[in-house]
C-alpha cells in the first residue's frame, strides 16, 4: 500500500512541478500541456517502482541506479514531445530542464516538512 501511495504522490507532485518549469518555458497550448501529463504518466511510475526494486537490491550508491533511470525518463520524454509536441522548442532540452527541477524538488521537498 505504501508503495502505491508514493507512486500517487511522486506523479503528483512531478507533473505540478514539471508542469510549473512548462509554463516558464512558455508552453502554452491545451495539447502540449496534456503532453506533458501524459508523457509523465508513462514515465514517472515506471522509474519510481524501479527505483524502489533497485533500493532494495542493490547495495550501491542510489546515484549510482537512480541518474540512469533519470537519463532514460528523459529521453523517452525527448522522444515523445519531439514526436507529438505541437509548440514543446528544443524538446530535449525542454525535457532534461523538467526533470532536473521536479527530481531536484523531490529531494529537497522531505529536507523541508
């Protein structure tokens, strides 16, 4: 159940973040913003339930499994916003910044509350 929890909460939490760097960036249409939701709705659960295997076998630095997984996320986002993105400028760029400020959130968020 608690896995489950943190997989609500991390997808949340990823596109308001994610979502937020969009706006700043300048994305501004219905479906590049819908795009966004749905290119992390195939991301984010996949790479949070393998971060959690992985922090459960392996006995590495989490940095070591963790910027891998991130990469992939990344360029499958690349991917997807270079594919179907109607307005989404420099897409890999666009998606290595959304990443980097919802994951970089993610660890300094439990720092705070």
């Amino acid at each position: 159940m608690m896995l489950i929890f943190s997989l609500a909460v991390s997808l949340f939490l990823t596109l308001v973040f994610e979502l937020a760097v969009a706006a700043v960036w300048g994305v501004t249409e219905r479906e590049d913003i819908a795009l966004i939701c749905e290119a992390n709705i195939i991301t984010n659960p996949a790479v949070v339930f393998a971060s959690f295997v992985l922090k459960r076998v392996l006995t590495v630095h989490f940095l070591v499994w963790q910027l891998p997984l991130e990469a992939i996320a990344v360029f499958v986002e690349c991917l997807i916003y270079t594919k179907f993105g109607r307005r989404i400028t420099h897409p890999l760029l666009f998606s290595l910044t959304t990443n980097t400020f919802s994951y970089t959130a993610g660890l300094v968020l439990p720092l705070i509350f």
